[in-house]
C-alpha cells in the first residue's frame, strides 16, 4: 500500500493561503509544496521542481517567481513537467536495475533543455526543469539538501551517497 505523500504526517498544512499559481494546473498545494519552492528559487535558470511517484507520477511542482509573468513559466507547453518527471523516473528505473550502477544524481543537457535527477527512497524522484544555459554541476548541494527535506518530510530513512553522473548530448 503507497503512503500518501500529499499530507504524510496527517496535519493540515500551518501556510498561510496563497494565491494559485495557474502554472500548478489545478494541483492543491501539499506538505511538500514549500520544499520545492524553495528549490526552485535555489537554483539559477531553474523552470520547475518537480516531485516525481514511483509509477511516474506527478505528486507535487513548484516553479521559481521569477518565471511567473510568463502563464507557463518558461517551459514550453503546459504538460511538459508531468511529461518530464514521467520520462526521467523511466530513466531513474532503467538506471537503478543494473546491479553494479549506483547513483545520487543525474545531470542531462540536451539542446534546448537541462535536467537534474536525484532518486529517493521509496522510488520516488526529485526532478529539477532547467534552461539550457543553466550550470547544472552547481545544483547538487541544493537537490540534496532539497531531498533530505523530502526525505524527511516524508518520513523516509535517507539513502546512501554514491557517484554523480553527467551526460551531455548534441541533440
């Protein structure tokens, strides 16, 4: 049976109302809410924190303020965060089942976009949305601090360091 992440602890959230973020598609905010605001403030050039489920989900995002002039902050289509945690927890999954490979984090620039991957406990994935031009080696102390608050949050026992990966494409 999956623990429910949008409120793990059974407390009503202490935040005061917000305003909706019409780039949350509807999404209620959730324990986990702040965490990935915060995140996403974080880091420079950063379009959204996205907290991925094991099945590949979406459970939560946040997008950084500065972005909020534009109605998609950024990224180019309404869907491309859910599409993005979808296709990077794959990615997480396929990594995980080599048995000699372990990892903290991924780092993944492609043409027009980058990406940041930290897996968590419970097969559930921190994913950072990033421009291209972002410097995404200087994101990793920010995503363990941001999983280790996730982590916590959640009530998860944390997971053992291991290598950083970086992959750069042309394409």
């Amino acid at each position: 049976m999956k623990k429910n992440l949008i409120n793990p602890r059974g407390t009503e959230s202490s935040e005061p109302p917000q305003q909706a973020d019409p780039r949350r598609r509807g999404r209620s905010r959730t324990a986990f809410t702040p965490l990935l605001e915060a995140l996403a403030a974080s880091v420079g050039h950063a379009l959204a924190a996205l907290l991925v489920d094991d099945e590949g989900e979406l459970v939560d995002c946040a997008f950084p303020v500065q972005n909020l002039e534009s109605p998609i902050g950024g990224v180019t289509s309404e869907d491309e965060p859910a599409v993005a945690a979808a296709y990077w927890q794959l990615v997480c999954r396929a990594l995980k089942a080599q048995p000699t490979l372990r990892f903290r984090s991924l780092h993944i620039t492609t043409e027009h976009r980058s990406y940041a991957v930290t897996p968590l406990p419970m097969d559930y994935a921190l994913v950072l949305l990033l421009n291209k031009s972002a410097d995404i080696a200087h994101t990793d102390h920010e995503l363990a601090k941001a999983a280790r608050a996730i982590a916590l949050e959640a009530a998860w026992t944390s997971h053992p360091p291991s290598l950083n990966t970086h992959v750069k494409t042309d394409t």
